[in-house]
C-alpha cells in the first residue's frame, strides 16, 4: 500500500514563503559542497595543450550559478514581502554531513575531497534530472528533484496572482533585492534578476532550475541566456551552456580534467581521483570532534567565522536598501553605503574565504602526518559582539604567529580591514 | 547659468566634453597617471600621484582602448594579471576604476590586490621609460563610492 501523501500545492502567501526560505536552505546547502572539493585541487590554470574545460573552472562556475540562485530565491522572497529571512542564522546554516533538505530519496550531503565518487554519486544526484514524463510522481513534500519542487513554486506564484502585492515590489522592495555585483567567467550569462512582476519571477524559477539539471528535454544543453521555447535550437539567441547535471557528467567521465599535459601516448596524466593533483582534505571536518593541531585548529574555527562574516554581510546588503538614482542626475561617483557592502561581499569571498580555506587545504592536521590535511568545515559561528569585523581582526591576529602567510601587505589581515564594518542585528 | 554635467558622465543625456575635458591619458585608477596633470582632475604634481582614473566603464572587453582593463572580476587567467596593461581594445578585464578592496578572482594572483598589481606594474613602465613617479594618494577608491553607470533607477 502506497503510503506518499496527496499532492499539495502551495495556495497561501506564507506556504509559499515558507518554501522559498526552503529553497534558500537547499541552494546554501550546495555552495560550500562545491567549493570544498573546488579547493581541494592543486593544479591551477589549464593547459593550453589539453582539451576541454578543466574540472577547476566548471566547479568553480557552478559553485557561483549557485549563489545566482540563492540571490534568485531571496529576491522572490523580497518581491512577495518577507523582509526578514536572514542565512547568519544557526538554524539555516547547513550541517555537513546531513540530508539534503525535504529531499526524497534521502541524499546525504557530505564535504569531501574531489573526486569521481563524489562527482557521480553526490553532485549529479543534487542536480539530477527531473523525473522522466510516466513516473510516478510524488508528494509536494517530500520531492525528487529541485525541478520537481521548483515548479510547484511556478504554480505557486500564479495561484496566488491576486495575493502577491507586485505593485509594492516594483515601486518599493526592489530596492532590497541583490542585483549588482554578479560575474562568472566559467558560467551562463543569466545574472540575479530584479524580480518586480510575475513575469520575472517565472524567469527566476526557470534559470534556477534550468542551469541546475536542465529544462525537461533538453538533454541538457540549454540556450544562454535561459530562454523556454519549443525553437530548439533558438536561432536568436545563438550561444549554449550545459546544465550543471551535464557539466557534472563531463567531469566524472573525466573530458574536464585536472588540466595537465598528456604522456606520450596523449593520455591525461592524472585525473581527479590522483593523489598528486587532489589535496588529501579530511571527510566532513567538524570543529567539535576533529583531532588537530591547535594552531590548525583555530584556523578551521577562523575559517567558521568568515564564512559567517560573508553571510552576515549578505544580510545586510538586503536590508540596506539601493539608492534611486535618475540617469540624468548622474555625477561621476554618489556615496553609497549599499554599494560599499556589496563590493566588500565580493570582496570577501575572493580575499578572505578563499585565501583562508586554500591555507587550510595545503596545511597537515597534525605536523609531520602529511596524509590528512584540514579544509574549511562551513559550520555556524557565533559572533560574541555586534561587530563581526571587530572579531575576525582578532582572531587573525591570534594566528600570524603560525600562519604567518595571513599577513603581509596584501594577506588577509589588510583584506580584514578593508571590509565593510556591519553590525549584526 | 547651465549646469554642466561632469566630464566623466559622458552619457545620452551629457553636454559634450570641453576641450579641457577631455583626458589626455587613459588610466584605470589613481596613482597611475604617467606624467604630471594628467590625472583626471588633471592636478597631480608628477607622475604616480593623480588621485583618479581617467576612464569610466562597467565591466570585462569594455575598455575602448589599450589599457583600460581595471580586472578582478571576471576574464581569463592572463586577462587578470595585467590590469591597465592591456594591448587592445576589448582586451581589459573588468571595470574602472579599480576599488581598494578588489582581489583577483583567476589567475596567478588570485586573492591578491588588483590595486597593487596595477601599480607594479605602472612603476615598471615608469623605471622602464626612467622617468620619475611619486606616491600614490591611495590605493584604489573606497568601496562606497559608487561609479554612475552603476547607478540605479526605479523599475518601469
């Protein structure tokens, strides 16, 4: 006897609220998964002379179209007037390892190296393809695939047409939303969008679900910008990019490789599961349990707090409201405290998340047993002060003595005292 | 008396540039200028100290001439390394003028200052030409200063 509940469809403005602030949960969910297997790689660049993408640039492309869908999914969460969702937040960061969110098998979500097992069997299963047309479909909750879920968000949205207040979105909460600062070398052209009607929001779902495991059909190549039509290939649009369930594929079958020189027989010299190219990252780093250097340790723990800084920032960007600004009044520069924190958003992921999680990958957990390194946990760091910049500053400080690489000219530390002073709320 | 706009707004809706306006070198950031006045306020005392760029654009293969790329955001591994030193139009990565708090997002320098990159190889090409250069007032603009084609209007 089946025991999977009737289909529910989202029909109130709060259910569909609550399943967007699931939505943010799952894309949040991804990033640091692909970043931690991005970082573990030690090659850099590619070779001119082997084919195809390397490894390092898809992942790091897709890790990015991730954050593009998190800024999709709270922009909707804007535009239909929940103001209040926020990532810094113990209860929405996610836990590694730990079951995809509302996921049906259940997926267990883990930070590991990278590696062909992680590709196939964890990656691709996040971005699988919706369920093919004659399966059986599901419950609402629980879903099998983020297509299947995020068009019961479509439905949603028209549903609840004479609900959401979109007149208030146009005129007044787009200035909330996150829509500057957004580039991906190695990623679609797709950028966050400002979500002020229906029309938009539809677009929103679509290059989430799109970029993620394709549009159904597809095969996974998909017309770039994201554009719906049965006119495959869209004469107009001319350009495609893969769906990150294809770019996956490419890479577990190893054409984006690690980006070396072939041997003699024009074989690749390594490939993503070779010690002599991936960082041998511990599984699931855990600040609680992990036995470490101390030093080694503190650095994990720093690691927390500026991933924690970074979301804390985002935070504030969408609770900082963007200037009006009429073209014509246009002098050649305006202070902008909501621009400041933006380029400092980007700049801490660049300058300050990156460095210290690549120190982390290079660095032993303990001293002379080089067959373990530390990475990045990603856990919930609890700011003691409302000034989360104030504190980062010192703990880097504590660690110049072991890690002096964080400082210097243009380290860490001067990164640190670049950043934006926010104040948590 | 009109109001004109500023030089460095060049849009649809500008006044056409005054002969005095218009820059007679194009650089991407302060302390970048090659020779004394040629900052964009056209103030600086001598090379290096100019407190602004010269041009204004938004983002990767916009510059419209060589050495306009401000780079760090997007653009190949090469692209990054050389910002204001490209060869081309086209050819720079990302836009001008650089922020303090910019790091290289690829390349051989990922993580690092663009700002500081830009400048090392601005004094290279000075001690290359033997040719004096002073300090800079800075090392990029502050992150709250919002460039206009950045600027934002209510959605219609």
């Amino acid at each position: 006897m089946s025991t999977k509940a009737p289909v529910q469809e989202i029909t109130t403005l709060p259910d569909l609220i609550a399943h967007l602030k699931a939505a943010a949960q799952v894309e949040l969910s991804t990033v640091p998964l692909y970043l931690y297997a991005t970082y573990t790689i030690k090659t850099r660049g590619y070779s001119q002379w082997a084919a195809g993408a390397s490894a390092q640039r898809t992942l790091i492309g897709i890790s990015i179209e991730e954050m593009l869908h998190l800024s999709l999914v709270r922009n909707l969460l804007i535009a239909v007037g929940d103001t209040d969702f926020r990532l810094y937040d113990e209860n929405v960061i996610p836990t590694y390892p730990g079951p995809m969110l509302k996921r049906e098998p259940e997926l267990n979500l883990r930070l590991r190296k990278l590696s062909t097992d992680q590709v196939r069997n964890t990656f691709m299963q996040i971005e699988q393809p919706a369920t093919p047309p004659g399966a059986a479909l599901g419950a609402i909750e629980p879903y099998h695939s983020l297509g299947e879920f995020y068009a019961r968000i479509e439905r949603g949205i028209q549903t609840l047409r004479p609900v959401i207040d979109w007149a208030k979105a146009k005129k007044d909460l787009w200035k909330f939303q996150y829509h500057r600062a957004y580039w991906n070398q190695n990623g679609g052209s797709d950028h966050p969008l400002l979500i002020v009607d229906e029309a938009s929001a539809l677009q929103a779902m679509q290059v989430i679900v799109d970029q993620g495991e394709g549009a159904p059909e597809d095969r996974g190549l998909l017309p770039d910008p994201i554009v719906r039509t049965d006119d495959l290939p869209p004469q107009e649009i001319g350009k495609w990019q893969a769906s990150h369930y294809m770019k996956f594929s490419d890479i577990a079958k190893g054409l984006d490789g690690i980006g070396v020189v072939v041997d003699d027989n024009g074989k690749q010299k390594y490939t993503i599961d070779d010690e002599e190219v991936i960082w041998p990252v511990l599984d699931d780093p855990d600040l609680r349990t992990v036995t470490a250097d101390q030093p080694v340790k503190d650095l994990m723990e720093f690691s927390n707090a500026v991933y924690c800084y970074v979301l804390a920032l985002l935070d504030a960007i969408y609770r900082t409201p963007m200037e009006a600004l009429a073209p014509k009044d246009r002098d050649a520069f305006t202070d902008s405290v909501r621009y400041g924190y933006e380029r400092g958003f980007v700049a801490s992921m660049q300058g300050l998340l990156y460095p210290v999680c690549d120190l982390l990958v290079r660095t032993p957990l303990v001293a002379g047993q080089p067959s373990v390194h530390a990475g990045p946990p990603f856990q919930y760091y609890a700011f003691e002060t409302k000034n989360p910049k104030g504190e980062l500053a010192a703990l880097c400080e504590k660690l110049l003595g072991s890690f002096p690489a964080l400082g210097g000219d243009d380290g860490v530390q001067r990164q640190i005292a670049l950043l934006p002073d926010i104040e948590l709320p | 008396m009109t109001k004109r706009s500023t030089p460095a707004a060049h849009g649809p809706e500008a006044d056409p540039p005054l002969p005095q306006e218009v820059p007679r070198e194009l650089h991407v950031c302060m302390g970048l200028n090659s020779c004394a006045g040629l900052d964009a306020p056209g103030t600086a005392p001598m090379a290096g100290m100019g407190t602004c760029a010269t041009v204004h654009h938004v983002c990767h293969g916009e510059g419209s001439c060589r050495g306009q790329g401000g780079c760090g955001y997007a653009g190949t591994d090469y692209e990054q390394f050389h910002p204001g030193e490209q060869d081309c139009r086209y050819n720079g990565s990302c836009a001008s003028p650089i922020n303090e708090s910019r790091v290289f997002s690829a390349g051989p320098l990922k993580g690092k200052s663009v700002w500081k990159q830009a400048r090392r190889l601005f004094e290279a090409r000075m001690y290359a030409a033997g040719k004096a250069f002073g300090p800079s007032p800075g090392e990029g603009i502050k992150d709250d200063r919002m460039p206009h084609y950045d600027y934002m209007s209510q959605p219609q």
